[in-house]
C-alpha cells in the first residue's frame, strides 16, 4: 500500500516549491488530495496528524501516514465494517508491517530519506 502513496508523495517530497505550496495552502489543497468535501475536517486532520502545527519538511512521515490512511486504510475499514454488518461470520482486517531492504524509495525517490514506506 504504501508503494502506491510513494509515487504521489515523492512529487511533494521531491520538489520544495511543490511541498511548499501544498502546505501553505493546506486548508484548499487538502480536500482536493485526499477527496473530501466537508472542510470542517481539515482542522481535524491538521491536528490529528501534526498537532495542529503548520505542517513542514519534518512531517514527511505524517504526510504519509495521512495519504495511506486516507486513500488506503479507511476504505479497507470501511469494507470490513460492512461486512460485519451484513455477515453472520465474525470478520477480521489484519494488518501486517514488514520493511523490506529494498523498497520502491530506491528506485523513486531520494534512498538517503527514510519515507515511512515499506
């Protein structure tokens, strides 16, 4: 999962005029990137991620975390709680860690910056 994030962060990660635009203009670009329409939420999602700090170089790792959740992880949860929901059988979401020593940051993106990905 996080393979298919790296390709879209490494283009904020990877060009700071890019990273700088989309954090200064977080509260506009946010609900474009993660597809939302309820602008309450970015507050939410700038504090539940950073704290609420303005967001910068140092939250690559949040930002990532952010995009995987949003675009990966809260679908799959979504799927299992509606098939809870209509199933007699008990349903289990697993999710497995593992950091490979080598990862799609080698070919990509810049092999000197830890992304978070595995």
């Amino acid at each position: 999962m996080y393979g298919v994030t790296l390709f879209v962060i490494l283009g904020l990660f990877n060009h700071s005029e890019i990273f700088d635009q989309f954090t200064k203009n977080f509260e506009k670009n946010a609900p474009l990137a993660l597809i939302y329409d309820d602008l309450t939420w970015t507050n939410k999602i700038r504090s539940f991620y950073v704290h609420g700090q303005e967001i910068g170089s140092k939250h690559t790792s949040e930002i990532t975390k952010m995009f995987t959740d949003w675009w990966f992880f809260y679908p799959m949860y979504a799927t299992a709680q509606m098939h809870a929901r209509f199933l007699k059988e008990n349903v289990f979401q697993l999710l497995y860690g593992y950091r490979a020593p080598r990862t799609y940051a080698d070919k990509y993106g810049n092999d000197k910056h830890n992304y978070g990905i595995t």
